[in-house]
C-alpha cells in the first residue's frame, strides 16, 4: 500500500500508480483533496460512502471550498436519488456552499458511462475504468492525461442539469 502523502500535487514524478482496495481510493481521494488547491472534478455513480462520504474527506473538501472565491469544485453524480436516500454528508456540505460546490447530474447520452474519476487542479487524478471496482490508476503529476480527462468531464458537464433531489434547503 502506497503513502499518498509522499506524493505532492503536481510536482512528484509523473508515475502512475496502480490502487485495487477500496482503502486506497479513500486515502488517494483524500490526499489529492488536501493539497488541492482551485479546481476539483468528480464523476461518480453515487458518491461511494466509503470514499466521499467519510468526515476526513469532507472536512478537506469544506477547506477548498473555503480558500478563496476562485475555487471550483463540480460533481457529476449518476445516481443522485441513491445518494439523497443514503443521507450522504456531501449533499449537506454542498448545500451550504453552493458558490462553491456544484452537484449536477449527467445527461441520458452519458448512462453508459462507467467509469469513476477524480481530477485535482488539472494535474492529478484517480481513474477507475469500472465504477463498481476499485481497480484504478493514481497520478499526482500528469497534465497530459488529466486534460483528456477534465474534456471529457468538461463535456459531460456542459450537458448535465441539476437534478432536484440534489437540492437541498438550508434554513
């Protein structure tokens, strides 16, 4: 099992690393969220509880969220419904910073996209080609792959509406 803090974003070696446990998802999502520091890009079938919706996580994503109004952080969630019914944490962190953290849902082209992505600063991803596996890829360094990725997310994106189950009142 790898030290992700070992790595820093966008300066370490570009070396791709290969994660399999659902563990290591968790520690890489988490570190790349800590050092990030303007943009960040998910793609995910329903916010794996196990990655996204742990208090660590959150509290890293309430930090971005919070160094500055240049901050950008967009979610797209296949399955929003499951995630609303599971009472994940992130839909109540968005919920209070929406000037900062977008939550859409792709559109029907896009239902057979199967794959799970995190993209930080531009530089650094997770890259799972199967979103129910935790199979993937890890590079903290590599502008190249994460601009294919980020068009690919900024497609998805531009076609993705905001779902109402994603809608939360703060009151």
């Amino acid at each position: 099992m790898y030290n992700f803090a070992d790595y820093i974003l966008g300066e370490s070696a570009d070396e791709t690393l290969k994660i399999e446990t659902r563990q290591e998802n968790a520690n890489v999502a988490l570190e790349l969220v800590k050092q990030c520091q303007l943009k960040l890009a998910i793609i995910s079938k329903d916010l794996d509880p196990f990655v996204y919706d742990n208090l660590e996580f959150l509290e890293a994503l309430k930090s971005l969220a919070l160094k500055g109004r240049h901050v950008d952080i967009r979610i797209l969630i296949f399955e929003p419904e499951i995630v609303v019914r599971r009472g994940h944490k992130l839909l109540d962190l968005a919920g209070k910073m929406s000037s900062y953290v977008e939550l859409r849902k792709p559109s029907p082209e896009y239902n057979k996209f199967d794959e799970a992505v995190l993209i930080a600063d531009e530089v650094g991803y997770v890259f799972r080609d199967n979103a129910e596996r935790y199979n993937g890829k890890v590079n903290f360094n590599s502008p190249r792959e994460s601009k294919y990725m980020l068009e690919v997310f900024n497609d998805m994106w531009e076609s993705a509406k905001p779902d109402p189950n994603l809608r939360r009142m703060h009151i």
